[in-house]
C-alpha cells in the first residue's frame, strides 16, 4: 500500500516562507548597506571640509602680513599730515604775535661753541642769544653736538626756560625733502635739550616750514613767548 503524506505536516507551505524569509534578509542587507554609504560619505564630506579649513590658513596669513606691511607707509603719511598741520597752527600763532622775520634780527651777544680747527660735520657752528630768541646754528650734516656744546647751549637756553611758551622754528628751502629731513633731526635736537632743562612738553611747539630757495636749514629760532 503507498502512503499518503498527512496534509498537516507543513510542506504545502515550506517553499513560500523560505521565499519570505531570504527576501526580509536582502531587504535588512540593503538597509545596512544605505546607512554604512550614507555614514561613509559624511564621513568623507566631514574630511574635505576639514581638509579645505587647513588648505586656507595660507592665504590668510600672507594677506595679514601684506596688511602689517601696508601698514607702515600708512602711518608715516598720516604723520607727515599731522606735523603739516601743527606747521600751520604754529605758523599761524606766530603771524598773530608779530614774531620779526629772521632778516631783522640783530644779534646782541655771540657765544663761540665749535672750535675752529673742529671738522665741519660735527656739532655747531654757533649760537646766538638775542631775548627772547636763541639762535642755533649747526654745521653742515649736524644734527647733534658734543657734550661740552651741549653744556654751552643749556646756558644759552636759559633766556627760554621760563617762557610760558618756547616755539622751535626752522626755516628750509622749498622742495628739497633732505633739507627739511635734516632741519627736523636739528629742531629735536634743541627740544630735547629743552625737555632736559625740565620745561614741559606741552608748551614746546616744533615748526619745520619752507621758505625762499635761499632759507638755511641748519639754523633753529628758539622762540620764548
């Protein structure tokens, strides 16, 4: 006799279960798969970014450096434009004083500073002490003085010490900026000197304006007001 199969043991539904089963599988496979590629390029889209942050601390800096360089002809032009201004303003206090032109000014006592047999580039030629105004005048490419000139010319000085007011006028020619350059080294020179005998900065005015062709920059007014 053959034996008939009991149609409960389960193999009518054996074949689609498995079927079942092996696709939830691929499905779950390619779940995986899409997040491993997602995370893998974000990862890689993190990495770039990163990569691209360091790539631009180059630039930056060499355009900070070109700034810091820029920087310095920017600050000496707005100097040049400040101590215009304070040649102005002084010229102009001057005029409304009557200050006398240096042509009218005549000489009462005459103090050799330099002796003769000394190099013509080194310290004063000489100084001149009318009250209220000291006259200083340097030696051709002087722009400073020994210390026994120094010595003479804080005695000079004295006529101003007091002053409320001491200008530092010096005179170039029109157009030539190594006269006006040299003319500038000679008023701090005096100024310095001034400073040292314990007058205040703040009532020391420093003038360097240009004059006629003919103006001689290595001589300094010391004006005491």
């Amino acid at each position: 006799m053959s034996e008939r199969h009991s149609d409960n043991d389960g193999s009518d539904i054996f074949w689609p279960g498995y079927v079942d089963a092996v696709t939830n599988l691929v499905l779950n496979l390619l779940f995986l798969l899409t997040i491993m590629i997602i995370a893998v390029f974000m990862f890689a889209l993190e990495l770039g970014r990163a990569s691209m942050g360091g790539a631009g601390k180059k630039p930056v800096d060499t355009y900070q450096s070109d700034s810091s360089k820029a920087s310095k002809p920017i600050t000496k032009d707005t100097e040049i434009i400040e101590l215009k201004l304070e040649i102005q303003r002084l010229n102009k206090q001057l005029s409304s004083k009557g200050i006398p032109p240096l042509q009218q000014i005549r000489p009462q006592t005459t103090i050799d500073v330099a002796p003769k047999t000394q190099k013509a580039a080194a310290g004063l030629d000489r100084t001149v002490a009318n009250d209220p105004e000291v006259l200083v005048r340097f030696k051709d490419e002087a722009v400073s003085f020994s210390a026994e000139e120094q010595t003479r010319l804080l005695e000079s000085l004295k006529t101003v010490q007091k002053s409320s007011k001491v200008s530092i006028l010096v005179e170039v020619p029109a157009g030539f900026s190594e006269a006006k350059r040299m003319g500038f080294y000679r008023a701090m020179a005096v100024r310095n000197l001034l400073i040292e005998m314990k007058v205040p900065k703040e009532r020391i005015d420093v003038s360097v304006v240009e004059g006629k062709s003919s103006a001689n920059a290595s001589l300094v007014r010391v004006i005491g007001h």
